[in-house]
C-alpha cells in the first residue's frame, strides 16, 4: 500500500467524514486519493484558516474532520487554532507538508520551517514529525488520540517522507 493511500485509509478508519486541503506539491497524491474516496466529504480551501473553519462547520454537525496543508501558512492560522479549535475542543488532525529544510529550493520556504515547531509548541498543541516512510504507520494511533482528548494535532510530513522535493 502506497503512503498516500495508507493515510486516506487511516483517515476513513478513523471514521474522518470531512476534509479540507490547500494545494501543495508534496500533499498532491494524498489530495488526489481524498477526491476521489466515496468515504470523504472533500472541500478544498483557498487558505488554510478558512479551512479550519470549514473543519469546525463540520465538527459542530457532527462529522469528524481533518486539513491538510503546508507548514507555511501556520502563522496565519493562530488565531484560529486559538480561540476556535482549542477554546471549543475541536479534535482536528492536521497533516502538514514541513517545508525548508535541508535541499528545500525555495528560499522563503526555510524561514517558516525555523519557526513552525515552536508556534506549536508554544500553542500546546502535540507534533509528530514523519522522516521516513514507515513513520506513516503511527498516524492511526495519532488519530485515535486526537479523537479521544478532543485536541488539535500536527502531523508533520518532511521532504524525506515524501522521497525529496
């Protein structure tokens, strides 16, 4: 089984009704694979903040949802992750590319990556980092605790998960 379809598989066992994604080069095999499952409602998102509100519009009648988006954009989604994810409890795995690390091409890619472990950090919200392939294997787990403790989680897929830029 590919990794892409191993996370959508993951995402459906963990009864994921919902997802919403922002266009990005590595995250595009997982994005294709949600498209078309029959078991995923699929909204994409213009930037990653509305996506999260489309995930709370979704949490709130009932669905479980997920985004999935770059590193890049968390600065903009701050405010969000704060006073709507956290403050209402909403479970919400984010599967997100890491981008600006080393071999990273695009230069304003790397200012983003020095600062997004610690906006994480900073905002208590739990962080797996994906190196290698077989990482792909803990994201059920990382499911079931999202869901369970009704929290935010940051999947975090670098460029040697997904086998370079």
């Amino acid at each position: 089984m590919s990794v892409d379809d191993k996370i959508v598989q993951d995402l459906i066992n963990n009864k994921v009704e919902f997802v919403t994604t922002v266009p990005c080069k590595q995250l595009a095999g997982v994005i294709d694979k949600i498209e078309a499952s029959k078991d995923i409602y699929h909204i994409p998102s213009n930037k990653e903040d509305e996506g999260m509100g489309l995930c709370a519009g979704a949490f709130m009648g009932g669905k479980r949802p997920a985004i999935i988006m770059q590193n890049t954009a968390i600065g903009v989604t701050i405010n969000t992750l704060v006073t709507l994810t956290q403050y209402y409890r909403m479970p919400l795995p984010m599967i997100i590319s890491y981008r600006g690390e080393l071999g990273e091409p695009v230069a304003c890619q790397v200012e983003m990556a020095v600062h997004t472990k610690a906006l994480l950090s900073q905002l208590n919200i739990p962080t797996y980092h994906f190196h290698k392939e077989s990482d792909v294997d803990e994201l059920d787990a990382i499911l079931k605790h999202t869901f369970m403790c009704n929290k935010p989680v940051a999947i975090l897929t670098d460029a040697s998960f997904w086998n370079g830029y």
